[in-house]
C-alpha cells in the first residue's frame, strides 16, 4: 500500500513520528503543498519508506487536523487517511495545490509561506511570495494598473507591427480591451512593456557568443556580445537578429538539387525567444533573459520557473496543459501570430528541430526549470559534422605536413649524393623510387629548376651519358 500511495504522489514527504512539540519541522511542508501542487506527508514512515507505525494513530490524527487549522492560513483543503502495513499504523496527509495563495505557516506573531525546492521545504523569496500573492487573488503581474499614463508614451512598433501582422489598424479602443490601459488612461505592466520607451527595467536580452563550449570572459572569450532592453517586439526581432547571425546554414549537394543545413530551426528558435519573453517572472527584480551561444549549442534562460511549480525535467513536454503566467502578453503575440494559444509552444519546438537535416535523436531540444528560472538547450546539429571536417582536415595536414618533410628530406639526400656526377638510376635507387616518371616530376624536376642540381652535359638533355651533380660540385665533371 504504501509504495502505491508515493507512486501516486507528486510531492512527498515522511516522518517517523509526529512532532507535537515542533509542529514547524512538517507544517512548513502543508503550506508548500498548499503553495505549489500539492503533495502528500507520511507519518509512521521513515525516509527509506519503510513502515515504522505509529503508537496513537487515532490521537495523531485529531493532532494534525487541530494544528494545521491553529497555525496554516488560510486552511488548505487535506484528505487525512489511515492506514495499516503489516499490522503497523500509517497516516497519510494528502495537501491539494490551493486556489488562495500564499498558504502561510503562522505562530508567534510570525506568518511565512513555503516552496518547494527539490525535496525540502523553504521560506518563499519575495519575488515568488509576490507571485503567490497575484495568483492567490487571480490576478497576474501584466494585469496589473500603474501610474504611467499612456498619453505620455509612444507605441509606435506595436501599432505598426500590429498592422503588418494582422492587416488591421490598432485603435485607441485596443488598448483597453486588449488589456494594456484602463479607461482612465493609465498603463497596466503589458502597456508599459510595449511601450517605445524603456520602462520596465527588467526588460532585457543578453546576449553573447561563446568562444568554444564553454563560459569565459565577456572581454577574452565572447565572440559577439550585445545587451537589448525595452519593447518585447523589439526584444524578439533583436535577439532572432542575434542567433542569426552568429549561426550557419550549411548546404550538401545532392543529385539534382542542393539541401540547406541550418544549425538550428528558425521557427524552434522564436517559439524559444516568445516563450521566454511571454512566460518569464518580470516580478524579480535585477533580472534579465540569457542568450548563449556555444559552438555545439544554444541556451535560453529566463527568470521565473514553471507557473503551477513543477519542474518540467520531470514532465511530459506533450501533456503539459497551458498555464499562463502573463495572460494579457500571451493574448497580444497570438493576435499578433507571434506564438499560438492553445500552448503547444514546446511541442512545436520538438516537432521544427526534428525535420532539420541530420537530426537524430541525440540533438533532441532539452527543457530544464527551478521554481526560479526556466532554461532551454538547442542541439548545434551541424556540431558533429563541423568537428568531423576540423578533425579531417587537422590529419590531411598533418600527413601533408609529413609527406613535405619526408620530400624535403630525400631531396636533401638526393643532392648529398650527388656531390659527384650520378646517373636517374642511381639516384633513384639510392632513395627507393622504382618509377622512372615519378621520380622526374616530384624529384629530378624540381631539382634542377631550383638549380640545386645541374646536369653535366646540359646541351644534350636526353644524352644516355646524362648525369647530374650538384650545383657547387661543378668542377668535378
């Protein structure tokens, strides 16, 4: 029963006994639960899952119920059961993920709420508190009204995009359904974020090439760096124009036609730069999205994890529902076809890299989050190629670096030997060369028009007494 039951839990926790006296250790956990996606607390369980029991089982499940309705507020909705394993008492706290968040932990004057982050249980950061706060009052941050006022402001690419995108006009009256102003005129976070200006300041894009597969030094070991901040049109056009310009398009030759080998699929890198843009956490401040590119690869990273909190390693990228983190953005760049609304931003990603031209399996895009940032990797699939051509090449070299030496060396040899007058057959027996045609062209030939050799009747070239003596030896004809 008890592997059932953490096969089926999403979140778990165990405890061998349950705390009384410090009800904190596992109340921290309820109020994670609460916070994120639910989870469920074992008692009478240590942490290699084995069965320990529980002495009072009944008395610990009116302890539970009491404490958290003492000390968790507001009170999450539980399932409390009990259960016997080989005789032993179990109980399990089922904690459903709550609609009014924050769920905090309250005791002494003092109230904190919870995530989790991996397998424990921590204070939430304000940012993500802040988070909790919007989503517990159903309300985002891009909804949010502000103080900038709108007629202070131009939107120029917006509107002018909005019109090459959509072939209609962006009327005064879009900007309060569209959910950018209200009627009195004052911006929302999504109007200030589309803005001409730059007003929001986590609104940048850094981005840099790398030099090889690794971080270094902006000043030794970037190839290309650049820094964008302000509209998110901007933003997307900028670092699309960034990713194409340090990337290739290779091409192989095939019968009757040539095939282009992109490093990367245009269409999986917008879906990238939209999702990062449209889904980050702007609510953490001194933040920013990470573009890096490596000679094998491409790295998106952006502020803010998964929205419901889990993370997406541990997922599967085709049944993810959508959860919006920015609704009013998401609503503008559908309108906008910048991405689609149904949420199929990740499997559209999956599905463009895999008709690329050499992909295999090994090049699959991977998705990595934290309940603090969300990061994608593109694979280079033109990487193996490209370090397959240097490796060729860097031996072509090396055996013609070789075969040069070699040459050089039997050349030297030849005019040694030549210190007195020698025939073609002795020369070329003296260094091994059975052919009479090659040794003229890559030996005799070279010789003499370097002047290295000479030969000794040089008015009869095809003299059968013909021989050869090197230059300064002259004198010994």
């Amino acid at each position: 029963m008890i592997e059932k039951l953490v096969a089926e839990a999403i979140e778990c926790d165990f405890k061998v006994a349950l705390e009384k006296k410090r009800p904190k250790s596992w109340l921290k956990s309820v109020s994670a639960f609460a916070n994120s996606i639910g989870g469920m607390l074992f008692f009478g369980v240590d942490d290699d899952k084995q069965v320990v029991g529980l002495d009072a089982a009944q008395d610990d499940a009116q302890s539970i119920s009491r404490l958290i309705k003492d000390r968790i507020t507001p009170l999450p909705q539980i399932e409390l059961s009990a259960f016997q394993e080989n005789g032993r008492d179990i109980l399990c706290l089922k904690v459903l993920p709550g609609r009014s968040t924050p769920y905090y932990y309250r005791a002494d004057g003092i109230m904190e709420a919870y995530i989790r982050i991996g397998n424990e249980s921590i204070v939430a950061p304000d940012h993500m508190l802040n988070e909790l706060i919007l989503k517990g009052t159903n309300r985002s941050f891009d909804a949010m009204i502000t103080d900038a006022r709108k007629e202070d402001y131009s939107f120029t690419l917006l509107e002018a995009t909005y019109l090459e995108k959509t072939g209609n006009h962006f009327a005064a009256s879009d900007y309060l359904s569209f959910g950018l102003a209200d009627k009195d005129g004052f911006l929302t976070n999504a109007g200030k974020l589309m803005a001409d200006q730059y007003i929001v300041r986590n609104s940048r894009v850094f981005c840099t090439r790398w030099n090889g597969l690794d971080k270094g030094s902006i000043f030794d070991d970037a190839l290309d760096d650049k820094e964008y901040e302000g509209n998110l049109i901007s933003l997307l056009r900028n670092s699309s124009e960034f990713v194409r310009n340090n990337s290739k398009v290779r091409f192989v030759k095939e019968a009757q036609s040539r095939v282009d080998k992109p490093d990367y699929a245009d269409r999986a890198v917008t879906e990238v730069l939209v999702n990062a843009l449209i889904h980050r956490d702007y609510i953490l401040l001194g933040s920013e999205i990470h573009i890096d590119m490596f000679d094998d690869r491409l790295e998106i990273q952006s502020p803010g994890g998964m929205y419901d909190g889990r993370a997406i390693q541990d997922r599967d990228i085709h049944t993810i529902a959508s959860a919006r983190r920015n609704p009013v953005i998401a609503d503008l760049f559908h309108r906008m076809k910048f991405m689609e609304r149904r949420g199929s931003g990740l499997t559209k990603i999956l599905s463009e890299t895999a008709k690329l031209p050499g992909y295999d399996d090994r090049l699959k895009p991977e998705f990595f989050s934290t309940p603090s940032d969300f990061r994608v990797v593109l694979k280079n699939v033109n990487y193996s190629t490209m370090a397959n051509t240097a490796q060729v090449t860097m031996q072509v070299t090396m055996q013609d670096t070789m075969q040069d030496t070699m040459q050089d060396n039997r050349m030297s040899k030849l005019v040694a030997f030549c210190a007195f007058p020698r025939s073609r057959e002795e020369m070329q027996s003296y260094i091994g060369i059975n052919n009479r045609d090659h040794f003229r062209k890559a030996f005799l030939k070279p010789l003499l028009e370097s002047g290295r050799i000479q030969m000794t009747h040089p008015d009869k070239p095809n003299s059968r007494n013909q021989k050869y003596v090197a230059a300064e030896q002259t004198d010994h004809q």
